[in-house]
C-alpha cells in the first residue's frame, strides 16, 4: 500500500523521525546538497541573468536514484529540510530532480519530538521561493567573489590563496588584533596592596596619592604613555612609600554599601552557545556545532542555527514549571522573561535553543549522553532554565582606608565586596569570565564604620605591565562577526575552520594567530579592494540577501549590480581595473624596521614558509614564531645564524653544511650537484644535544656524518651490530632489534660485549627499567566520543594524536608539548567526520580553478551544463 515518503538531509534525522512518524510513513536522507555549483569553472551564466549551472554531486546522483525508486510506490511526498536558507534550497533540488508527480508539501519543525512532527504533519507549506532565492544569490555572489578575487592572490602573492566575502573580513579582523598588540609598547607600574587583619581579614588596593589617581593598566595607551592626570609609581617610589607608612595608622574613610540585583541572560541563540562552549567547555566553534547538531537530530534540543533568543509560550511554562519543581516557587522569576531582542541584521524565525519538551534534567538523559554531548546538553538546559529564574540580590559593600606616611604623603586604599544574599538563577548558571556577570566578586568585609582603625598586617609594593590585546579565540571572533552583522549562524563555524584551513590563521591555545601570508592578503584588500572586505559592506550584503528572501529586493537587480556596478566599480571592473596596479614585490613585503646601519628587513611569505630579508640576507622564519614576537632583534638573530647554504668546510672534495632541519639541527655532507660515493642522495646526520649549530666545526661534522658506526659481529649469527643516531636518541641495532644507549656520547665507545648484552637484555621502555612499549610523546586523558585513551605518537609521516581506533595528524601551528585535551579531542573529531563523509585522508583546502582570461560571457558558456533546470528571470 503507498505511503508518504518523508526527505530530510541526514541519517540521525531520518532515523529519530521515522520513529515518532511510525511505520506508515518512509524516511529517508539527503545527506546534505545533492547539487551544487560544478567545482571547475565560473558555473554561473552571467548574460543569462546570473543563472547557476547546477549539476547533481556523486553522492546526490545516489540519493536522487534511490529517492525516484522510492516515490514510485509513495502516496505523497514530505519536504522535510530545516527551515533556513540552505534547507529550503535542498528541499527546491530535490524537487527539481525528483519531478514527483504525486502532492508535495513542505514539512517544517524547530524541535524533533513527537509532537512537534505531528504538527509539522498536519500544517504543511509550500518550499519558500524566496528563501531560495537569497540561498541561491549567496551561493552565486560567493562563487563570483571568489572567481574573480581570488586569482588575484594566486598572481600577486602565491596559488592555492582563496578571498571570500566572509572568510576576507575575519582574517582581517584576525590581522588587525596582531598589528595592535605589533604596535603595542608595554608599560611598567607599581602599586602597593594592603593585607588587613581583621575579621574577615580583607586586602585593599592603593589606589591614590595626595588626593591623584594611582595609574594601573587601563591607564595607560597602546604607546605605553600614561594619562596626564595619574601618578605612575615605579619599584623605587613603591618601596619607599610601603616603608613610609608602615606602622602608621590606617583609618576607615567610607564605607558605601548598596544594592546588588542581576538578571539572567537570554537563552542560547548560535553565536552565543559557540562562545560559551568555547569559554566554558574549550570547544572550538566547528566542534560546538557538530555535537549540537546531533542533539537536535537524535531530539534532545531545538534547532541549533538561529539568531533569536525568544521561547515559545509551552517553553517559558516548562521552564518556569521545572525551576519551581527542582528548587522552588522563590526562584522562579515573578513574570515570564520574554526575550524578543536579535542580532543586526536576524535572519531565521526560530526560537533560541533549548531543550525540547517536556525538559529533561541531565541526569535523566545520561544513559543516552555522555562526554562532550551531555556537557553541551547540560549548558543548555542550565541556561534555559535561568532564563526564567529570579534575579540575583546581595549587597555590595566600597571600603576605603586612609594613612599618611612619615614624609606626609597621604595613601588612600580600596576594595570592594558583593556578598550574595540569595541566588537566584545563578543557583542554575553562572556566564563565563568574559560576561559582566561573572565578574561579580564575592567577597566578605568586616562590619566597620567611618573612623575606625583597621590593624595592618603587611604592605606589599608589586610590579605590573600593561598587557597587549588579547588575540580573538574563535568564541570571541564569532562575537564580533556577529556584532558587526557578518555572516550568519550557518556560517560562523565554517570560517574559523576556512580561515585555519586556508593557511591564513593557526592556534596557539586557544588563541587565532594570523600568518604572515594573512597579513599581504589582507594588506593587498585593504590598498586595492578596500570594499570588498569593509565590514559595513560585508554586512550590507548580508542585509540585502535578507531583503531578497523578504522580496523586497529583486535577486538580479542585486547581482547585476554587485558584479557590474551601478554609479561606482561593480566587482568585475573593480579586479579588471586594480590587477595591473598592484606590485607584487611591494606588497610581499611587510616592513619589520631598520638595523644599526639603517637597512631595510622586512618578513615575506614564501613558497616554504615566511622568511625575513635584509638586502640579499634571509633566513626563515619558525612555524612557531607569532607575529608580534618578529622584532627586529629576533629578525637579526636569525639573519646573524649560521646559513644552512654556506659550507663549513669541505669533506673529501665535498662541501659539508650544517643546517636547521624540521626536526631539529643537523650537518649534510653533499648537495644535489655533489653526491657522496655510493648515495643518491646527500647523507645527514642530527647534531648530538650538546652541540649547537653556532658552534659545530668540520670535524664535528665529519664524526657525526661517520654514523652508522659499525660495532662488530654477532658471533653466534655472524650479524652485523650497528650504533647509530636516531630521532628518539642513540640506540645499538642489529638485525629488526635495538637497545637505547644512555647517552650520545656512547656512540662511539660502546664495545662489541656492551652491545651484546644490551641486545640479549629485554626491551625497556626508556626511563621505566621495564619491559614496555615505546611511551608515547604525550597524553590526552579519555576522548569524550569513544571513551579511550588519547595519546601522540611519531609516525611515518609525523606526530599524530590516536584514540586506538581512529588518527589525526596535528595541525599546522599545533605543537604538542602545547597541545590541550580538548585540541587532541577536536583533531580526532573532525578526522572521524571526514571519514564518516566518506574522505580516506584529512580534510584538505578545495582546489579553486585556474584564472580565466576570457570575457564573462565566455566563462559561463565554459562551465558544464547543469542536469537540473535554470532558475530564470527578466535581466535588469
């Protein structure tokens, strides 16, 4: 008998759906896009009214094959994507691809229970033309960016590079935060704190000095100057006045209590549910948005992509319903909190995230949750729930203590308590250090009043430096896309993995650190496509596809104007006009400063890595070095190293170097024009640990470069026993056995007796005096996904992080004596969502195409033909 087939885009979803929907229905997934733009070529028909060329992915032309058998049989067919710009459009391919020819109706829900499915059963809609629209115009204005743009970058600084509307913004931003702290000059202050010995004992800041302000680092600008009206104290005024007043009598100026009232924050919306899962549970945005997503599809929250903080009025009565249940009627709020604000610029119509109804505390939900999905679910609920809690209460209590030292200088002190009185929501919640709230300190202050003489237990002068900005972390970079309204909730967690993946940004922590190559492809947008990466602009275009979805704005007259122009440059003649203005020399080089002899050194981005230049001098530059620490004096230390292209002499007519390698120091003995005897390659050797390149001769050299040493026979198999030098340290081998040696130095002593018994000894594991594996180079405690160890092992192909089940190599700017749990948690994450997609090897930067050179029109016409139908319309 014909059922209706229900299509929604992943597995999960399919499988939690066909559970509430019963065996009367057939439920089947997408797996995301079954069509895209083609991956060579512009695929977009410019003089056709900028109409895409869409064609079926290899795994699209699968699903619509199996999804066509299927609707044979079907009664009707259920439309069921998410209701948001890239949901709407899958459900208009699928359409255009199945041509059903039974009733079609569009299924929309926020939430996966059964009641919310049963809803979106019964009041179907037709697929949103204008969401359609605005996805496909974003799809079109993107491919167009990046088509015309990022060519640019491929001739002026290297190939491979990649601009985007949003990805071009966000490096920037990322860029600019590096010049602030390049440009910031580090101030020094003293202050003097003042232990108290009273009950509660109590410690007070000293905050001013004859009636002046005592400077601290806010005040103090990026050039390191003080404001004009503080009194910077250096270590010797510090000192001198902590001894003039010790012993002196320290009295109670004021004492200024008032009331302390906070309100809780707005339930989860995307951008703030990935900051707080950054701050509070150190995930990365892209590991924050993976694991929502399949909570929502298994239905244990809300969609997981909206810019709207409002709960639907069964969600506030369960929220209410549920604080009064497990803490009381006291700490539910006395009216329902209703949150209608959005973002600039809000784009979906749903409601914030929450958990679905009926709520389910934490612990109800533990045998189906675990790890890093039930600490996500437990911040959501917990947030949800103090959405609807009473406000916070205490008392905040300002103590100021005065003295006058011996000299007659008058010290003034402060401090400054909030003793909360009741909880409140924060029973539930407390935000993260980077909100208002968590900043409320809680501390108790004697009872004391006007006049009174508080006893000194000791006063301390310390030394302070200003601090340069801090570096965004993605949380903090989502932050301020989503303040300046760039991008979108679908969006945010694919740049910082775009920009990372691009090469233009790596982790150190948490923090993003530009590269070199970051800075010239922001510095080239900046001089010659200023617009393109002004962040009005970029959140101009955000606004006008939301006009587009609202039909207030005509999807060509838009893109015509975009890419031609209309008054001013369009994109087209914007790259056509700039591309011959641009010096490539000139803008590969960023200028670092002078030397003692006034020469130029400046840092460029190179083919193999960046490097720094003086003249015809250069030197790389380490991986691991971060801009702002590229001084001068760190650009002459590497210029002043010995270069690995300068023999240090010559070894039987060969010109031996010494060098600095990946894996650290080491000599060479040849080159590719001169091959030692009997090698089709140079022959290496790694320095021992005592020696440094500065410092190593010739005949240092020449005794590393004699390993493998051969230290004698076998005699019981006439097999040769071998030292020799390897990456872990120096070892003894013959045959597939080896013994660690103590030390380097050993190499070249150790006896034919020695060897033997450290070979007919057990294998040890170095250090352990145990019989024992290789240690692994460091541990990650148990990964949340598989509950298995997570360690860094050296592999053939370098350092990787492994659960025993699945491998990541770490990434570009990762270091592993650096590396946190949770960076370990998310390289293993994101490797097993790559094989899950179906990708043997780690997820690497999408080839773009090759620039064209031909007109428009002609690229168009270039691009393969789309097996789904055109969208037209009248051209402007």
């Amino acid at each position: 008998m014909p059922k209706p087939l229900v299509v929604v885009e992943s597995p999960a979803k399919a499988k939690t759906i066909a559970r509430f929907l019963g065996p009367e229905f057939e439920v089947k997934a997408s797996v995301g896009h079954i069509a895209d733009l083609p991956t060579k070529g512009l695929g977009v028909d410019i003089e056709g009214g900028f109409t895409p060329l869409y064609e079926l992915t290899p795994r699209g032309k699968d699903v619509v094959k199996e999804l066509k058998a299927l609707l044979k049989d079907a009664s009707e067919l259920y439309l069921a994507t998410d209701e948001d710009r890239e949901g709407e459009i899958i459900s208009w391919h699928l359409l255009q691809h199945l041509k059903p020819r039974v009733p079609v109706k569009r299924m929309v829900f926020h939430e996966i229970t059964r009641a919310a499915i049963e809803r979106a059963v019964a009041n179907p809609r037709d697929v949103d033309e204008g969401l359609v629209d605005a996805a496909e115009s974003r799809r079109v204005l993107d491919r167009l960016y990046g088509f015309e743009v990022s060519p640019v970058l491929w001739k002026k600084v290297k190939p491979g590079l990649a601009a985007g509307r949003v990805q071009s913004p966000a490096t920037r931003l990322v860029v600019e935060r590096e010049w602030d702290r390049i440009r910031f000059v580090t101030a020094g202050y003293w202050g003097i704190d003042a232990a108290f010995a009273t009950d509660p004992q109590f410690t007070g800041t000293l905050t001013a000095v004859d009636g002046r302000k005592v400077a601290t680092g806010k005040d103090f600008d990026e050039s390191g100057r003080a404001k004009a009206d503080v009194v910077v104290l250096d270590e010797v005024a510090a000192r001198s006045l902590a001894d003039g007043l010790d012993g002196e009598t320290f009295t109670v100026a004021s004492v200024e209590e008032r009331p302390y009232r906070s309100s809780p924050k707005a339930p989860f919306m995307t951008s703030t549910l990935q900051q707080e899962g950054g701050r509070k549970l150190r995930m990365s945005a892209n590991q924050v948005m993976r694991i929502a997503q399949g909570l929502y599809e298994r239905g244990f929250i809300t969609y997981m992509r909206t810019d709207s903080t409002e709960l639907s009025t069964d969600a506030i009565g369960e929220a209410r319903a549920t604080v009064e249940q497990l803490y009381g009627k006291e700490f539910v709020s006395p009216t329902a909190r209703t949150w209608t604000g959005k973002v600039k610029n809000a784009q979906e119509a749903h409601e914030a995230i929450r958990p679905t109804t009926p709520f389910r505390a934490p612990s109800a939900v533990a045998s189906e949750l675990s790890g890093t999905d039930l600490r996500l679910y437990e911040m959501v609920w917990q947030r949800t729930l103090a959405s609807q809690m009473a406000d916070a209460t205490g008392v905040t209590v300002s103590l100021r203590t005065e003295a006058t030292a011996r000299d007659g200088r008058r010290a003034e002190f402060a401090t400054s308590g909030t003793t909360i009185t009741f909880a409140g929501y924060r029973r539930v919640y407390i935000e993260s250090v980077d909100d208002d709230d968590a900043s409320d300190s809680e501390a108790q202050l004697p009872r004391v009043e006007e006049g009174t003489v508080v006893p000194v237990e000791s006063l301390e002068p310390k030394g302070h430096t200003t601090s340069a900005p801090s570096r965004y972390t993605e949380a903090s970079l989502v932050k301020k896309l989503e303040e300046l309204g760039i991008g979108r909730p679908s969006t945010w967690a694919s740049i910082m993995e775009t920009i990372q993946d691009r090469g233009y940004v790596w982790k150190k922590g948490q923090a993003l650190v530009p590269t070199w190559t970051a800075f010239v492809v922001v510095r080239l947008l900046e001089n010659h496509f200023k617009g393109l990466v002004d962040y009005g602009f970029t959140a101009e275009m955000e606004e006008e596809l939301d006009r587009i979805a609202s039909g207030t704005v005509d999807k060509l007259v838009y893109l015509h104007r975009f890419y031609f122009g209309n008054g001013e440059l369009g994109l087209h003649q914007l790259v056509t006009e700039n591309l011959d203005l641009i010096d490539a020399a000139e803008i590969n080089a960023v200028l670092l400063g002078l030397d003692g002899n006034g020469e130029t050194i400046v840092v460029r981005p190179g083919k193999y890595g960046p490097y720094v230049k003086r003249g015809d001098d250069t030197a790389s530059v380490p991986d691991d070095l971060a801009p702002d620490e590229l001084t001068v004096l760190k650009a002459l230390e590497l210029l002043d190293a010995p270069k690995g292209d300068v023999p240090i002499g010559l070894h039987e007519g060969l010109p031996v170097y010494a060098k600095n390698g990946r894996f650290g120091p080491y000599v060479q003995w040849g080159d590719a024009d001169a091959l030692p005897p009997g090698f089709d390659k140079p022959k290496m050797a790694s320095l021992f640990k005592t020696m440094t390149l500065e410092r190593v001769s010739l005949d240092d050299a020449v005794t590393l470069l004699s390993l493998p040493r051969t230290v004698g026979v076998d005699p019981a198999d006439d097999e040769e026993i071998t030292a020799q030098n390897g990456r872990y340290g120096p070892y003894v081998s013959k045959g597939k056995e080896s013994r660690s040696l103590d030390n380097e130095e050993r190499l070249f002593t150790v006896t034919l007796e020695e060897a033997l018994g450290l070979l007919a000894a057990p294998k040890q594991y170095r250090g352990r005096g145990r019989s024992e594996p290789k240690p692994p180079l460091a541990e990650f405690g148990a990964d949340p996904a598989s509950g298995r160890p997570i360690v860094a092992k050296e592999g053939r192909f370098g350092v990787y992080v492994t659960d025993g089940e699945t491998n990541a190599s770490i990434g570009r700017g990762d270091r592993i004596e650096t590396m946190t749990a949770e960076r370990a948690q998310e390289l293993l994450a994101v490797r097993r969502e790559t094989i899950a997609a179906g990708g043997g090897a780690p997820r690497k930067p999408a080839k773009r195409p090759a620039a064209k050179k031909a007109s428009a029109a002609k690229k168009a016409t270039g691009a393969k033909k789309a097996a789904s139908p055109k969208r037209t319309g009248s051209k402007p």
